[in-house]
C-alpha cells in the first residue's frame, strides 16, 4: 500500500467546510435577529403555550411515550441509510444483496410487528 | 458460527411467543432452543473457520467456551419458575435478551479481529445494564442498573481509548496482524503508545471480569440485581470475560509479555486478596457470593499468568466447576429467598431440617467453591495451579493457596447455618423442575470431582 | 530395584483392592441417604458389616501378598490426564499398606461395634454411622492410593469427616469453633502438602510413588529441592498429626463422640501424617536437614504435650494431650531414620490408645457424661471390665514389659540413644510423664471413694457387651502386639521388621549406616532396664499422691487449693511438692497459659483478626457512592500507567 505523506496543508478543505458551515448558522441567526421586525411587550415575551397562559414549571416529567416514540422514529429511520447505498448499488449487488436487504428488512418488520403488537405506539 | 445466528432467531421468535396468552410454553421453549445451540454449536469441533472477512474464527476454543456458556443460562433459566408464576408480562423479553445477549459472549470468545470483541462485550453488557434494572419498582435494582451503567460506561470508554491507541500503533484491528507487530517492537518507535493501549485494554477488561482494583461495581450490582440475572452475571459474563482476557493476552499481545505480566500478576493477588478478605466480613449472602465471584476471577487469573500445555484446559475446568456451583448456590438462594424475606446468612437456618434437598444441593456447591476434594472446584484449582507451578510462579501459588483457606471460613457459614441452627421459617416450595436442576448440578459437580479427566482435555 | 510384582490374576485382585474401599462408601451411600427413615438394626448392619468385609478382603490380601516381594499396583483407570501429568486411579498394595489397611478395617471395624452401644440413644445415630464410613473410605484411599494426589483426596477427606463428626453434637456452639478449628488449621498443613505434590511433580514429572522414588537418588543428598519437598511434605503432617505448633486443635477436638476420638484422633488419622513420611522414606533419607528437623520437632512435642498432659483433669484431655506426646514419639523415630520402629509404635498406639479412649467412653457412659476426673473415683467395682482393660491399656502407654507399648517405646529410645544422648534423655522424660499422668487418670478414676453425685452413683452401671467385647479385643491386642517386634537381646527375627523391610532398601543404599549396626546386648538391656524403672518410679509417685494420700486436684485457677495441697502432706510431701511438682506443674500451667494460649492461639486467631481487620478496611472504601468509585479506578488506572513507567 503507498504511504502518503500528509501535512497540515492538506487538511485546509475541512476547516475550510468547518468554517462555511458553522459561519452559515451563525450568519442566519444573526441576520433574522438584526433585521427581523421586533415588538416588546409583556404579553409577547411570556413563553407561547397556544395561546393559553403558562401553568408550572416547564422541566416537569415527561410520559416516557414520547420518548418510546422518538426512539423509535430514530431506529426506523436509521434504516435508510443502510438502503441509500444497496439503491446505489443495486445492480452490483445482485440477487445476494437483494436476498440481504430483504433478510435485514424482514428483521426489522419482525420489529416493527413487535412494537405494534406490543402496544408500544398506542397511545393510551 | 450457526450458534450465533439461530441464537438471534431464536431470539426473536421467543418474543413473539410472548405474545400467547399463556407463558407456560416459554421456559420450555428456550430450553430446546438453547439444547439445538448446544448441539449445533459442536459442528464447528474440529473444524476451524474464519468468518466475515476474519472478523470472527469459530476454533475449538471458541466452541467449548461457547458450549459452557449456552450449558450456563440451560442451567439457571429454571429456576425462574417465581417470574412464570406470578404472570410477570416482560418474561418473553428476559428470556430474549438473555439469549442476545448470548450472542455477544459468543462473539467475545471467537473474536478474530479486536473491534468484534468490542462490539461483543457491548452487547453483553449493555444488556447486563438492562438485566440488571429488571425489576422496575424496585429501588435497589433500579440503582444497580444505573451504578452498573455508570460505571460500565467509564470501562468502555477506556477500553475503546486503549483499542484505538492499539490500532494507532500496529495499524490494524486483526489480531494475527496485532500480535506479528507485537512481538517484533525493535523496529518501531510507537511502542509506547502500544503499551499504553494495552495497559488500557487490560483495564478495561479486568473492570468487566470484577478484578481489583476495579471491582467496586460488583458487590453493589450484584446484591441489587435480581438473583436470577446476577447468576447469569457471575457465571456467563465471568466466562466470557476471562475467555476473552485469555485470548487476548496469549494471542494478541504474546510478544509484550514481559510488559503485561507484573501487571497483571499484581491485580491477581490484588483481586484475589481483596476478593477472599471481602467476601469474610460479609454478612449477606448475596453480597459474600459477590465478593466470592472476585475471588474466583482472582484465581481465573492465575491461569491467564501462565501459558502453558494446561492453561487452556484449566480455565475451561475452572469456568464449568464454577458455573455448576454458582448456578447451584444462586439457584438455592432465589428459591429460599422468594419465600424467606432477606438475603443474609440467617435466612438459611435450619434449611437441613425443612429442606434437605436444597441443604444439600447448597452444601456441595459449597464445598465445590472451597475446593473440597471430589468435587469439581478441586481440581479445578489443582488444574490452575498446576498450571502456574509449571510456569514458575510457586509464590503465587501460596498465596492463592492461603486465600482459599480464607474462603472455608466463609463457605462453611452457610452450612453451619443450615444444618446447625434451629429453622426460622416454613418449609420451602421447590417446583419439580429447579428439585431435578439442583439435583443434577450436585451430580455433575461430584463427576466433574471424581473423573476431572473426561473435562480437562478437551481443547 | 523396584520391579512391581503383579499377580497372575490380576483382574480379581483389582476387583478386591476396588472394593474394599468401595464398601464402606457404599454404606455410606445407604446409611446417609436412608439417615432417619432406616432402622437402627440396618444402620448397625450396613455400617459395621461393610467395613468388616473390608477387613476380610485386607486379610485375604494380605495372607496371599507375595513374601518378600517389594509390592505391586493395580490400576482402576486413567484418572487424570493433561498434557504430560498423568495420574492413573491406582492401588499400592504393599506392606506399608497392607498394614495399615489391616490396621484401619480391623481398628475401625472394633469401633463401629463399640459405636454401635455408645450411641444407640442418639437421635442421629444413622448420620454418624454415615459419617464413620465416609471416614473409614478416605482413609483408605490414603493409604491405598498409588500416588500422591490420590493420598492428598483421601487426607482432605479424612479432614473433611473428622470435622464433620467433631461437630457431631452441633446444637452447642464450643463444639461448631473447635471443628472449624480442626478444619482451618489443617488446611493450613494442607497447603504444604499441596505445594510439595507440585514441587514433587515439578522435579521428577510425576506424582506417582513408584516413579518418583526410583528418580529419587538422580538428586544430590540434601540439594535445596529435595529439602524444600520434604519440609513443606512435613507441614502437611504438622497439621494431620498435630505437632508442634499446629497441634491445638486435637485436644479441642475432642468435643466430638468419644469413638470418634478414638478411631480418628488416636488410632488412624493423626497416624496419617507418619504414614506420609514413612511412604516418602526415600525423600526424608536424602533430606538429613529435615530429618534433623523432624527429630527436633517431635521429640519437643513429646515432652511439651506429656508436660500439658500432666495436670489436666478431663479424662479426655489427659488422653489427647497423651496422643499428642506419642506422635510426637513417632516423629522422633522417623527423625533418627527408624523408619520401621516408627511403624511399630504406630500400631501398637492405635491397639492400647484406641482401647484407652474407648475404656474412657465407656466410663464417661457410666457416669451418664460426665468427664471430669475430679467427680470419678472407685469405679473399679462397678465397672470391672473397663477398669481391667484400660490398666492394661494404661500399662502398655507407660511401657512396662510385657505390654506392646513397651517393646515399641524401647525401640524407639534405643534408637535415639544412639543418635544422640540428649535426645534419648528428653525422650525418657516424656516417658516419665507419660507415666505418670496416665496411672494419674488411672488412680483418679477407678480407685479411692466416689466423688460424684447421688444420681450419677445410682446409675453406674458396666457398658453393654458390644462396648465391653472392642474393649476386650483391644486389650488383648495390647497385650500382645509387641511380639511382632521383640528387641535383639530376645530374638533375632524381628518379625515386623523384616516384614517391612523392602520397603526401605532404596533408603538403606542412600545411607547404610543409619541401617547396620546394633548396639551390645549390655547396652541394650540397660536401656531397657532405666526406661522400665523410670515408668515404675513415675507409677509410684502417681500412688503415692493419689491413692495413699487421696489427693484430689484443686478447681482450676484457685490459689487456695494449690495451698490446701501442699499443706496436707507430710514433711517429704512438702519438699516434694515444692521442688517437683510444684515447678512441674507451674511448668505445666505455665506452657498451657502461655505458650498454647499465649502464643499459638493469637497467632492463629492473629490470622483471622488480619482478615476481620483488613475487611473493615475494605469496608470503608467499599461506600456505595459512584463517585468516590469511579475516583479509586481512575486512581488504579494511574497507578498502573505510572508504577509502569517508573519501574522500567
């Protein structure tokens, strides 16, 4: 294998993409907030609840099926990125892959049964 | 190889069949599950085979130590009769994760490359964590499992640190490429950062087996854990642990022995000290048994010092006598204390008396443990011993020698309080399955004591 | 030179060599399993019948044992292999063995009949039966076994029984501590042993007697190896046979049922620790540094333990302290090479200590438990066999001819005189204590009036016939078992000698001298002459104090009954009282207090307060809290990188 030699020039791209991404954000929050219109008043500067006035503290316990929810969205939604790269692929890969993806699909349906069966996305 | 996958099957479909109405069926199902795993694992005997890319080698060392770990959670799974009974809804989800978590003890003893043996303790561990936190209303479970996280976390961290600085060095996560750089260190000036890896790693995992000085979680978890997992805890993540220690020490880094090995001769004494010592002030007997599981990762490590025609054997030896004891002894100590309130010594007495099956099944599992002849603990620490005698560590050896006279003291209590002591309680139910469990693990642990032969040479 | 002689029918040979341990394991098996639900009749059959077919099978294997032949072994099969240890499930049967086989079914045998009366009141009569099989199978594997792992199973078995039956009468605490004590000071011996079977496998690649002694001699006389196997071989018997300073647990032990005493702690198991050094003669041959040792060693517990023995006034106690002194006696003849005389004392101890143990279980059963001396008196007339039977088994410890015990204990003392006379000075003073203390125990117990209460005199009563009959047999045993051995001036066939002798010829080659010579008639005769006057002397005195002036031992502990002692006796009693027994028995006190209480016991008790104390510490560290967890690895983790870094 051919060992290159690296110097610190050469990692100039990343910071540079470092830099443009971090001065995007910082260029968009900073642009709204200078040149969006702003009004003060006390009505306006309580946290907005839909209209109706706040109650307590807002660091109070959460239902955990929220947090069952998005952990959920999170595991399924992961599985894209596993099927991007066999879409990409997938002439290459052949029946093999198909018969992978369909086996990996097939777990996470046995899943994505479980869960329901489970009762984990109702609500009550 | 097939084990891990059919495991994973195995696995899912038992969720499934949590779904029945009634959970009579599961017990049984798992039991033929984990008896076809028994069975199919041995088809890779004799027949060594590099998985995925060398990710994994199923060898003969990897199949017997599988075979001792499927045989392991065979062995305590009855006696999880008080969960069935009392219609526990997450029984389907204990057996499963039990049995993935299978999958990564399997993989932490046929890793060929180190990142498998990561992912493998990780899996075994982190369903540990979850094992451990099982029972949700209590507060003494819920806080083993949040300890066990904390600081399980903390020994990954660093094992991973000491993984990547390994990698760092030799350029490579595959073992054969790791120890070839190994045993040939002149050529290099990275081998600091080498050592230091290793020094990581050998942290990392003495944390996982429970050696001191980093074995402060284990007298905690263990005793706030439930019985039944804290038994899976002591025998089949110890099992795989020490497996794992061994091969990494004898087949990664041999060529950096003269580095590890005062270390690692020191946390053996450490651990078998502080083990012995702790587990006499005890007066729970969860918690002793804790401190005794110390103690024997102690002496495990003894053999990993040596590296010789016998060590192998011996630590085989070492984990099935010890697993048949531990299995006997907590199995005993769930049955007694779902009925009798508490954990301690007292909970014991007079249990000759109403129980004499269960006395007895406790008595031999100790004097197992104590390594009283004709049981299976006594030769495995004449095999351990002999092992380190021929490697030259004599010294080591009367110390191990002197703690395990520490051990009689602490062992026999127990007995003494079953047999010598008026009963404080009613006579109690054992359910016919854990009465034949208890019943075969003392047999198994006499022939284990009087044909150590037909166990010690397999690999 | 060690050619094993295998019969021609080998497989029948096997099969009996099998079986006679198995037999008294199978009872076992019965007697435990069926413990309450059998009938005593049936517990008393399968206990004592099977270790009497054991006895017939030894005599038969002894009767067609090959005169002359150096033994041979029978292999059941491959026990244990690895790599390049293998020990085989093998029998020795050779006269070492046999003798001793014949020693612990036929000794054994007299005892479970003895048991049989003795504890046929006991709720747990079938679990003790169970018990003393389990015993009589471990020590049978010890002695027969055919290698030292084989030996090492049987003396952690035999360990394991003796705590098992000391702790027989388990309700009472005292009982629970002396059997844990027995047990953890044995394994301290153990650890010996066990790091000398290592060391023993380490230097000639085996543990299997035959190989290892014929490798033997390739070793320099005294190199560093062979002295190191046999010290730490010799710690292990410290410990089984209770010798200086491993010996306290014996007399604690006696807590146990008193045919336990006898069979384990007179008769058979403390033997096993001369039946060790006896099996390794060859080693200790080569070892003179440990054979100086091993003199040294035993002839001051022969003295020490005599010296204890002297005043204490549990009748069983005198006779522990006394079982310590004669092993330390045994241990001084194995010192001074007389490999054979050893031997000789062994049996003839197990015939007259054995049959004094069980005499003083017979009067502890009269007087329905009691066992101090100082509340016997007179029980001559009610228990007349008894009484006759321990003064022979009394006259035979003291060594007065004919009785065994005076053929073997002049062995041994000629045998010391000739290595050296100092030695055979201390050695004939413990002979003088032991003479002493035990017509002491005579005198107390069966002469003068009785000292005890209405009831206990009301119930007096002789033992039954299957307590009585052991007694008899005993002590004919110990009438006559010193003419296996008669001394030179008598006979020239030392029958027992030359029986055993090819089991020394290998020692013999390696040191000729220690074997060959004898010393004159007139010497010898000489010997024979003080050793017997002393043990009359001391017998008289005994007399004297005790029945002449009816003496009686003063509580323990008060000032005043040492003085009304010393002030009623005459003039000479006063002289004596205070220049002999009163700096004896200060002495004796004295050693008791300070040396066993003062010194051995916080030592080993010292022990166990480290652990306590370091398990506190531990404690301490052990908080509970994450936090302060997570702080000491991160330490540890330091630790090591550092101490790694600086000690390179």
């Amino acid at each position: 294998m051919e060992q290159a030699i690296y110097t610190p020039y050469d990692y100039l791209p990343i910071i540079v993409q470092f830099l443009a991404a971090a001065g995007f954000v910082a260029f968009a929050m900073g642009v709204t907030h200078l040149i969006g219109p702003k009004r003060h008043s006390k009505v306006k500067d309580e946290a907005w609840e839909c209209g109706i006035p706040t109650v307590g503290n807002a660091r109070t316990p959460i239902s955990y099926k929220y947090f069952m929810t998005a952990i959920l969205f999170v595991i399924f939604d992961i599985e894209i990125i596993f099927m991007y790269p066999w879409a990409v692929n997938f002439k290459v890969l052949g029946t093999e892959g198909f018969l992978q993806m369909i086996t990996f699909m097939g777990l996470l349906m046995a899943g994505f049964v479980y869960v329901i069966k489970k009762g984990i996305l109702k609500w009550e | 190889m097939t084990s891990i996958i059919l495991l994973s099957v195995f696995g899912i479909i038992n969720l499934f069949l949590g779904f029945l109405k009634s959970n009579k069926i599961l017990l049984p199902a798992v039991i033929i599950f984990l008896a076809i795993v028994f069975g199919v694992n041995f088809l890779d005997w004799n027949n060594p085979q590099s998985h995925f890319n060398n990710m994994l080698t199923i060898d003969n060392f990897a199949v017997a130590f599988s075979a001792v770990m499927v045989l392991s959670l065979a062995l305590i799974l009855p006696f999880s009769r008080s969960y069935i009974n009392s219609g526990n809804p997450h029984l389907a989800e204990f057996y499963s994760i039990l049995m993935f978590s299978l999958v990564g003890a399997i993989m932490m003893v046929s890793y060929e490359n180190i990142i498998m043996l990561f992912l493998g303790i990780e899996i075994l561990s982190i369903a540990m964590y979850v094992m451990a936190g099982s029972h949700k209303k209590e507060l003494r479970s819920n806080e083993a499992a949040l300890k066990y996280l904390l600081m399980g976390s903390f020994a990954t961290g660093i094992l991973l640190f000491g993984f990547a600085l390994i990698y760092g060095a030799s350029g490579s996560f595959n073992i054969a490429e790791i120890a070839s750089f190994s045993s040939n260190t002149t050529a290099t000036d990275l081998l600091p950062m080498m050592e230091i890896g290793v020094l990581l790693v050998l942290v990392g995992i003495c944390f996982k087996i429970g050696a001191a000085p980093f074995h402060f979680w284990t007298p905690d978890v263990y005793e706030g854990t439930p019985t039944l997992f804290t038994t899976y805890m002591s025998t089949v993540v110890k099992t795989a642990g020490i497996a794992a220690f061994y091969k990494l020490v004898w087949a990664v880094f041999p060529g950096l022995n003269e580095f590890w090995y005062p270390t690692l001769v020191a946390i053996t004494v450490l651990t078998l000290v502080i083990g012995n010592i702790g587990a006499a002030i005890q007066t729970s007997f969860k918690r002793m048994m804790a401190y005794s599981s110390i103690a024997h990762a102690g002496y495990l490590l003894i053999a990993l010092t040596s590296f010789n025609d016998y060590s192998e054997n011996a630590v085989l030896f070492y984990a099935l006598s010890y697993t048949v004891a531990t299995v006997a002894a907590f199995g005993v100590l769930k049955l007694v204390s779902d009925q009798r309130e508490g954990e301690t010594y007292e909970m014991f007495n007079g249990l000759g008396r109403t129980n004499p099956l269960l006395a007895f099944a406790m008595t031999v599992a100790m004097c197992s443990l104590a390594s009283i002849p004709l049981t299976g603990g006594f030769f495995a620490k004449f095999f351990i011993f002999g092992s380190a005698i021929e490697a030259g560590a004599v010294w080591l050896v009367v110390v191990a020698i002197l703690m395990s006279a520490v051990s009689i003291y602490y062992y026999f209590r127990v007995v003494m309080a079953m047999y010598m002591k008026e009963p404080v309680g009613e006579k109690v139910a054992v359910d016919g399955f854990a009465a034949f469990m208890l019943i075969f693990l003392s047999i198994f642990t006499f022939i284990m004591g009087i044909f150590p032969g037909w166990f010690n040479n397999w690999l | 030179m060690q050619q094993i002689q295998v019969p021609e029918n080998n497989a029948a040979m096997a099969l009996i060599c099998l079986l006679i341990p198995l037999l008294p394991f199978i009872g076992f098996v019965i007697n435990g399993l069926g413990n309450g639900k059998l009938p005593k009749s049936v517990v008393t059959l399968v206990g004592c019948g099977s270790v009497l077919v054991s006895f017939l099978l030894s005599i038969y294997l002894f009767i067609s044992f090959p005169a002359g032949s150096v033994g041979y072994t029978t292999e059941i099969f491959n026990w244990i292999k690895v790599g390049s240890l293998s020990i085989p499930f093998a029998f020795q049967i050779d006269q070492l063995s046999l003798i001793m086989l014949l020693l612990v079914t036929g000794v054994g045998f007299i005892i479970h009949v003895y048991s049989a009366g003795y504890m046929s009141h006991d709720p747990g009569f079938g679990k003790f039966f169970a018990f003393l099989n389990l015993f009589i199978f471990s020590m049978l594997l010890l002695v027969m076994g055919a290698n030292y792992a084989m030996m090492f199973i049987g003396w952690e078995g035999v360990g394991l029984c003796s705590y098992l039956l000391i702790g027989f009468w388990n309700k009472v605490t005292p009982y629970n501590n002396a059997a844990k004590k027995a047990f953890i000071m044995n394994r301290i011996g153990d650890l010996g042993f066990l790091l000398a079977i290592f060391l023993i496998f380490m230097t000639y690649g085996s543990v299997t007697y035959s190989e290892v002694f014929t490798q033997a001699p390739t070793l320099p006389v005294s190199s560093e190896m062979i002295t190191a196997i046999t010290l730490l071989l010799f710690v292990g018997a410290m410990g089984k046979s209770a010798q200086l300073p491993l010996y306290t647990w014996l007399p604690d032990a006696m807590a146990g049922p008193t045919p336990v005493s006898a069979l384990i702690h007179a008769a058979t198991m403390v033997t096993a620790g001369i039946y060790m050094v006896l099996r390794s003669n060859v080693l200790y041959t080569m070892a003179p540094i440990t054979l100086e040792f091993v003199a040294i060693i035993g002839l001051a517990t022969a003295v020490f333990a005599a010296s204890i023995g002297l005043f204490q006034n549990d009748i069983k106690k005198v006779l522990a302290y006394s079982t310590v002194s004669q092993l330390g006696y045994m241990f001084l003849a194995l010192g001074v090479m007389a490999y054979s005389t050893s031997f000789f004392h062994v049996l003839t101890h197990a015939f007259f200590k054995a049959l004094l143990f069980l005499g003083a279980g017979s009067v502890i059963h009269a007087m329905s438990g009691e066992q101090d001396m100082r509340n016997m008196g007179g029980l001559r007339k009610a228990l007349p066999v008894t009484f006759i039977t321990m003064l022979i088994g009394t006259l035979a410890i003291s060594g007065i001819p004919p009785f065994a015990g005076f053929f073997s204990k002049d062995e041994i003392l000629a045998h010391v005189f000739e290595h050296n006379k100092i030695m055979w000075a201390f050695g004939l003073l413990a002979s003088f204590m032991t003479s002493f203390y035990m017509f002491r125990l005579m005198f107390l117990t069966f002469f003068g009036g009785f000292r005890g209460t209405e009831e206990q005199r009301h119930h007096l009563h002789e033992s039954p016939k299957s307590m009585t009959l052991p007694l008899i047999i005993l002590a004919i045993l110990s009438t006559i078992g010193g003419f296996m051995g008669l001394p030179p001036v008598f006979s020239e066939n030392h029958s027992l000698g030359n029986f055993l002798a090819p089991l020394f010829t290998a020692s013999q080659q390696l040191n000729p001298e220690a074997f060959g010579h004898h010393m004159d008639h007139a010497t010898e005769y000489m010997l024979m002459g003080i050793s017997v006057v002393v043990a009359l002397i001391a017998a008289i005195i005994a007399y004297v104090i005790y029945v002449s002036k009816k003496s009686v031992p003063a509580a323990e502990g008060t000032e005043t009954g040492l003085h009304k002692l010393i002030y009623n006796k005459y003039y000479i009693d006063e002289l004596y009282d205070s220049i002999i027994v009163k700096p004896v028995m200060g002495l004796s006190t004295g050693l008791y207090r300070f040396v066993e209480k003062g010194i051995i016991d916080p030592v080993v008790h010292g022990f166990g307060r480290i652990t306590m104390g370091g398990g506190r510490g531990l404690r301490v560290l052990q908080s509970g809290a994450i936090g302060s967890y997570l702080l000491t690895m991160v330490a540890g983790i330091i630790l090591i990188l550092v101490l790694n870094y600086i000690m390179r």
